[in-house]
C-alpha cells in the first residue's frame, strides 16, 4: 500500500521529501470549505517569513472538518487511544523559498494527547468537543467547540453532490487541494513539515454551515460567505515526515 502511495508522484509540483515518512494516517469524509479572502488581510496575520499566495490575484482560507483513523507510527500497529479522532482546520495558502504549502491558524482535535503530542512538533493544536455523525441521505453532520474562554466554534452538514472527479493541473481546485509543505512557527523560529498521498479524489459538494466565522475573528464583516466553495472527499491515506526546523 505504502509503496503504491510513493510511486504516485504524477501530481505533484515538488519532490517528494528526503528520508522515510514517519507516520501515516487515514482522513475520512472531508468537507473543503474554501472562502476568497483579500491578500492584503492574510498578510497580517502570518509570520513574515511567509509570502501570501494566490491563485489569480485571489487568497483563500480553507476549513476543514473531518475524521482521523488508522494512525500509526512507521513499522508499528496502530495506536489504541488515537486509533480515531475527529479534527478540524484552518488553514491559508503561502509560499516560501519557492515552495507552495499551507500555514495553520488553528487545527481542533477531540483527543489530548493527539493535541499535545502535535504542539511538541509546533503545530497550533487546540481541544475541543466534537461530534460527527452520518446521516440517512449521505450527509454529514459535524460541529465542534473549542473548549476554554474562547467562542471558536463549527457547526454543518454537507454531502456530494456530483460523481467524483481529479481537479485539472490548471484549476483553481487542484491549486486549493494539493499542498504538500506546511509551515509552522515557534518562539520566532521557522519549521517546516511535509506530506504526501495520492491525487485528491473529490466531489462538488454541498453545505449548510454555522458559527465558522468564529474560527477566524480577524476577517473583516465584509468577507461574503455566498462565496463559499464546497469539495467533498471519502478518504485518503497520507504519509508525514518529520517536522523539521528551516535553516
């Protein structure tokens, strides 16, 4: 399986990382939800070693709901207490030394110590109680809130809404979808991690959500959310490599 994954590499814009992978998990029932975002407002608010990027002129934040099973180390069985969680990002779209990838505002998990295990590796992890359930007209229904003093919170229902289909090499889907380079930042000092998987396998889709504005307090009001772009996605299994520190 793994094997296969390495060899599927026809997608990617940049090489596949040095050394093994060293852990591998399985994202199940994805919403993409991707909301245009003036340049010039992200800018603020990533570190300044990131470049905002864009795909004709235009920014994006993506939030993402979604379930995490199958976790395991490298060589090993997968781990009783994280063997599935929910999660839930947020992320933008950036660029650095040449390379294209993602930066995080916020991921939310259900699981501690999938959430502290991840701020050792500098990721902006946050917990939260979540659910997630599937309903009788293959939809979703997810909501999560952040635990703490803190109103960030998500609520929605999505399913597909057209047969499945590969994003074109040109398209503004394929440029949301395949980032694999994240960047993270930790008392001042720049990190950078990296993934791979197989081509993205989606479905237009669609969505009644809530609340997620919360998520990203930053956003001016005037950010319209009747520009929402929904993909769907039932699974994909991903590789990570350890983060690392950008020298």
């Amino acid at each position: 399986m793994y094997k296969n994954i390495l060899e599927s590499i026809q997608h990617r814009v940049s090489p596949l990382p040095r050394g093994p992978w060293v852990m591998t998990q399985k994202w199940e029932h994805l919403l993409f939800m991707h909301l245009p975002v003036p340049k010039e407002v992200l800018a603020q608010h990533i570190p300044k070693e990131l470049e905002v990027d864009t795909f004709e002129g235009q920014a994006w934040i993506t939030i993402i709901p979604f379930m995490v099973s199958d976790m395991r180390l490298r060589n090993l069985p997968s781990i009783p207490y994280l063997k599935s969680y929910l999660e839930l990002n947020v992320r933008t779209y950036v660029r650095c030394n040449g390379l294209s990838g993602i930066y995080f505002f916020s991921l939310d998990a259900d699981k501690i110590l999938a959430i502290l295990g991840a701020r050792l590796a500098t990721l902006p992890y946050y917990y939260a109680n979540m659910t997630m359930n599937e309903g009788r007209e293959d939809d979703f229904h997810y909501k999560s809130v952040r635990k703490g003093s803190t109103e960030a919170s998500f609520k929605g229902s999505y399913r597909p809404i057209s047969t499945y289909y590969y994003p074109g090499n040109d398209s503004l889907s394929f440029w949301l979808l395949e980032r694999y380079h994240l960047w993270t930042i930790k008392k001042g000092v720049l990190f950078r991690g990296d993934i791979h998987h197989k081509q993205w396998k989606v479905h237009d889709a669609k969505a009644a959500v809530e609340g997620f504005y919360t998520l990203i307090p930053f956003l001016p009001d005037s950010i319209s959310k009747e520009k929402l772009l929904f993909h769907y996605a039932s699974s994909q299994r991903v590789l990570i490599w350890r983060i690392k520190k950008v020298e």
